[in-house]
C-alpha cells in the first residue's frame, strides 16, 4: 500500500507538470488552431530562467518567480509580435513548421547561454517528508499537486468569465464572425502566447525544484501530445484529466512492470486515442458535411 501512493503522488505531480504544458498548447490553439510544438521548450526556458532569478542573480524566490514568469511572458510576446504575427492570414501548416523552428531556436538558446551541464537552486518548495500511514512522501511532490490545479483552475476561469477567454472561444468556435464583432484577432494571439508561457514557466519552476535544471526537461515536452490527444485539443479540464492519466500510468508501469515500458505508455495511450476517439474525452467533436 505505501509504494502504491508514494506512485500515486508521484505520478499526480508528474501528471500536473504535463497538464500545465498541455494547458498552454491547448491555449493556443483555442485561439489560433495551431498546434505548437515549441510549448516543451518554454517549459525548458522556465526551469533555466527561475535557476537564472534565484541561483545567478539572487533574488529571494518569490521575486525569482515572478521574475521567470515575467520573463517568459516578455519572450513569448516577442515571438507572437515578430514572428507569429506576420502569418495571421496565411495556411495554418505555416505557422506549425514555424513553431518547430522555434522548438530548435529556444533549445539552442539555452544551451549556447547556459551550456548542457545540469543544474540545481535552493527548493522554495518545503522539503522533506510527509507520512501518511505506510507510506512515507516526498512534500515538495506534494505540494506541487494543488499548486498546479490552482494555476490550472485560475486559467479554466479565464476562459468561463474574462473578456479574453470569451473572444478566444469565439474565434475559436468562427474566426470571421469574431472578426466581424470587431475582436482583435493580434491581441488574442498575444494574450494567448502570454498565458501559454506563464503556464509552462509555472511548470518549469515546479520541475526545476522536483528534478533539477537540465536540457533533459525538454523531453517532457513530448508528453504534451499524448495528454492533449487524450484529453482533448481545445479543453483545460481535458489537460488536467489527461496529465493525471498519463502521469500515473507512467509510474504505475514503471512501478511495478519496469523493462522501459513507461516510455511507451504514453505514445500507446495516443495510438490507441487517435483510433477510438480521435477527439479526446472533453474535445470538441467536428463533423464536416459535403
């Protein structure tokens, strides 16, 4: 019983790192159909730039976490206006190979800034352990979980109940009727970007405390689609679903079967998605008649 919830938490915290990332994809392409593929890599720059804030510069960590999420909001701003910007209006597939470029750009980056030794900070997260019953916790785990829901919760209100959130469902739901009731297509693009980077710097200052600060948290980027495909493109409840799925199957196989199986995992479950419900469990079904 104790192994089963030290997985389990394991497994949840590693669940929520994914639905913060997923959170941002989904975000962006609410707003714009377009499936980012540099949103690992934003997670890579958030757990470099808190390591920045706290361990280089000094500053007390919550100032250093303001500082990343401020930082990663101004790089992802530059992106969309510079970059992103100029392809509003042409084919989507344009915009998607422009975000793989910019996947290659922001892993050079870091690794030309701060090179590919890893790295660590002091955690601002408790540390130590928490026991319940059996079974002995890490609490910095643990307290990563509501953290993320928190976030995660803060960002489905934004769609529900802000002016924002509603202009991006409606350019989502028909682009040119938005356009018609006079919404800013740019500044939801922009608004979009910024609240994806916040997310992932949220997630990358969470993995930064847990694992340590390494090129090799780029590769949890690529969680990103299986829990996107299994919750659903265009849902935050379905990130949330999805991270906590995948998180824990992952440890649960590794846990108990082993053999490198819970680097499988994941890919299966899209697989297997993709086959049965290529919509995701909260994704939004399209039936195109002609």
């Amino acid at each position: 019983m104790d192994i089963f919830l030290q997985l389990t938490v394991s497994g949840l915290s590693n669940g929520m790192v994914y639905a913060l990332a997923a959170a941002g994809f989904v975000v962006i392409y609410k707003a714009s159909d377009v499936i980012n593929f540099a949103q690992g890599d934003l997670l890579l720059l958030g757990t470099y730039l808190v390591f920045f804030a706290i361990a280089q510069t000094g500053m007390p960590w919550s100032v250093g976490v303001a500082v990343t999420i401020l930082l990663a909001v101004a790089v992802a701003l530059a992106i969309e206006r510079l970059v992103l910007r100029p392809l509003i209006g042409e084919p989507i597939i344009s915009m998607i190979m422009v975000t793989i470029g910019l996947s290659s750009i922001l892993r050079g980056a870091v690794n030309a800034i701060w090179g590919p030794a890893p790295r660590s900070f002091d955690s601002f997260l408790p540390e130590g352990d928490i026991v319940i019953g059996p079974a002995v916790l890490s609490a910095d785990r643990v307290l990563s979980i509501p953290i993320a829901l928190a976030v995660l919760a803060a960002l489905w209100l934004f769609f529900r109940h802000t002016r924002d959130g509603i202009a991006m469902r409606a350019i989502a739901a028909d682009q040119q009727a938005a356009l018609s009731m006079g919404i800013s297509i740019p500044r939801v693009f922009g608004v979009a970007w910024a609240l994806a980077a916040a997310s992932a710097a949220v997630g990358g200052i969470m993995l930064g405390n847990i694992v340590g600060v390494s090129p090799n948290v780029a590769a949890i980027g690529l969680r990103v689609f299986p829990v996107v495909i299994l919750g659903g493109l265009d849902s935050i409840r379905g990130a949330v679903v999805g991270g906590a799925v995948i998180g824990l199957l992952e440890v649960y196989t590794g846990g108990y079967v082993g053999h490198g199986l819970s680097l499988i995992v994941p890919y299966a479950v899209l697989i297997l998605v993709l086959m049965v419900r290529p919509y995701g469990l909260f994704g939004k079904e399209i039936i195109e008649r002609v």
